[in-house]
C-alpha cells in the first residue's frame, strides 16, 4: 500500500478484543483493516456533525435577522404549543 503511515495505537483489551474477533471471523483481512474502516466511518460522522453545526448556526442567523418574535416569553410560547396540540387532539377524535 503505497504513502501508508505506520502508527502505534493503545486499545482497550474490550476494543482489542472486537477487533481480534472481526479479523478472526474472516470479516476482515487484516486489524488495519478494522481500524481504517472505523476512521472513515468516525470521519463521515465528524462531517455530518459539522454539517449539522453549520446548519444550526444558519438558521439561529436566519432566526434573528427575521425580526422580532411573535411571543413575549417562553410561557407564552409554551401556552401556544398547548392549545395547538389540544386542537389537533381534539380533530382526530
């Protein structure tokens, strides 16, 4: 495999022990293997978090810029979501 960088890394013996397992049952060839899967997989994860982080700053942005809100305090907001949920109760009755 050429450009592979050798790197030395502490499990646990609970992580040691999957990883032993996936290679023994024939799942995967080799323990770099397991370990170059788990860091693609960890890598997709990190972009979606920081896709989902850019997201929510997005539209806290949109939020403020949209202008003052409709409700004065979270009570009122909290009563609002009430009575909306009573009256959808109350049409599927």
């Amino acid at each position: 495999m050429p450009n592979v960088e050798k790197m030395s890394v502490a499990l646990t013996p609970e992580m040691a022990a999957l990883v032993h397992d996936a290679v023994e049952s024939g799942e995967y060839v080799s323990s770099s293997e397991v370990i170059r899967e788990a860091l693609r997989d960890w890598k997709q994860k990190r972009l979606l978090q920081l896709q989902n982080i850019d997201e929510v700053r997005r539209l806290w942005v949109e939020g403020i810029e949209s202008g003052k809100g409709k409700y004065k305090d979270i009570e009122a907001i909290k009563r609002e979501a009430r009575s909306r949920l009573q009256k959808n109760s109350e049409k599927d009755i």
